[in-house]
C-alpha cells in the first residue's frame, strides 16, 4: 500500500467514527444565504468557556474560567508569579543580564485591555506592563528583547475549536501575543462566540464587518501554543510564537 494510500484511509477510518462532535449526522437544508459551520458548540456562556478550555487543553494550552474582575487580576497575578518561579528553576547556569526585563509584561495599552487596574495591581507587585508604539528601531527592539511574558485581550474567541480572533492596531501591538514565550488572552464571555461563522454572522448584522477588518493593521487567528512537527510527527512547541498559551475566560456582565 502506498503512503498516500494508507493516509486515506486513516481519514476515513476516523471520519466514520460515529462519536465525532463535526460534521452534524443529518444536517437541516440551508436557505439562502446560510452557510454551514464547519464545528459546533452550543450552551450558555459557562458552557462554551468550559468547551473553549477543553479544547485548549487538548491543544496543549491552559485556562481557567471565573467570575469577576477582581479575580481576573489575581489570577494574572499568579499565573505570572508561577511561570517566573519555574522558569527560575529551571534555569541552569548563571542568570543573564536582562536590564530588568524579566519582569516586564509586553501589553496591549492598558485602556484596550478588557479588564481595569491591570497595571496598578502588576506594580504593586513589581512587574511592569510594557506596551511599545513600534518597534521598527534597534532601541526599540532591544527595549523588550528579553521580555518573556505577553498579555492581551481578543477580537473574538471560538469555544468549538479554542481559536482566538486577535487583531493590532493602535494601542494593541501584535508583538505581545507574538513575541514572548508565555502568552495570556483575557477573554470576556461578551466575546466568546460557538464558532467563527456565528461572530461574522453578527459583525455582519450589524453592519461591522467591513470596517473592523479595514481598521486593523493585521489579523491572527491563534489556536494553542505556536507548533512544528517534522515528517515523522515529532511535535515542538513555540517554534514561531509562545510555547505557553494561558486563557482568562470571565464573566463581564
């Protein structure tokens, strides 16, 4: 049998698995102008953030879901604490000279951020949000060179597959979701959607679509941590971006 042969039917073996959650069994006939989604979920928001959260964890990501902002902001608050304290751990050698970067958090501005007070909580603790307006210089690039913590809100989030809609701009700098080895998205419930099909069924609705996608520099679609794999399906994580990804998923109404 040959290779493309065997890969064939390793597809139809698992596309006939009958407890797949996508393609739906029997399917409604669409109307004009109804496109089917390609995954589902369904349920409240607190159902979706759960299916979100498993989906990334599947991923090789994390999260954790709750209920306040006030939580929010502890949480960060750990999660930082936590990833400093293994990175120190596993640290072998004498420690580099960062120039104080190491704890620093490459950000979004702080009025872009879905959560208030963020930068007075993290320097009550001695971190420091950084949110660079460019980094097309040596200086500035060298300025959060050896940043290795990134936190930003999202466009949109999509609980079927735990992708996040992340657009820049002004005040929301791609090089903080990008950049860092340690990436966390804070995801408000107001933005967190069954699948991509239902936020542009609604930005379309509303007649949103077109202007948000012109007003944005660029657009990332992030599922998981940044991932390769070689020809024999040996898989390494942060090849082209963070090799941890951590979700905030809060209720915000």
């Amino acid at each position: 049998m040959s290779a493309r042969d065997e890969i064939l039917n390793r597809l139809r073996t698992i596309l006939n698995q009958p407890d797949l959650p996508f393609p739906p069994a029997a399917p409604a006939p669409l109307a004009a102008g109804e496109h089917m989604a390609v995954t589902q979920a369904t349920g409240s928001a607190w159902d979706l953030a759960r299916r979100f959260g498993q989906e990334l964890e599947a991923l090789h990501g994390s999260y954790e879901i709750l209920e306040s902002a006030v939580e929010v902001r502890l949480a960060l608050l750990n999660r930082l604490r936590e990833w400093a304290e293994e990175e120190e751990s596993a640290r072998k050698g004498p420690k580099p000279e960062t120039f104080g970067q190491d704890r620093m958090v490459l950000s979004w501005d702080v009025g872009q951020l879905p959560i208030d007070g963020l930068a007075e909580a993290l320097a009550d603790m001695q971190w420091k949000l950084v949110a660079p307006r460019s980094l097309t210089s040596p200086e500035s690039r060298d300025a959060v060179r050896f940043i290795r913590f990134g936190v930003t809100g999202v466009e949109a989030a999509f609980a079927s597959t735990a992708s996040m809609l992340v657009a820049s701009g002004a005040g929301k700098s791609r090089a903080a979701s990008l950049l860092p080895l340690r990436h966390i998205a804070l995801i408000p419930f107001s933005r967190l959607y069954p699948t991509i099909e239902a936020w542009l069924t609604e930005r379309r609705a509303a007649g949103e679509l077109v202007d948000l996608v012109r007003g944005s520099a660029s657009w990332n679609m992030i599922t998981g941590p940044s991932k390769s794999a070689d020809i024999e399906m040996n898989l390494t994580l942060g090849v082209h971006g963070p090799k941890f990804v951590h979700a905030i998923l809060f209720a915000d109404s």
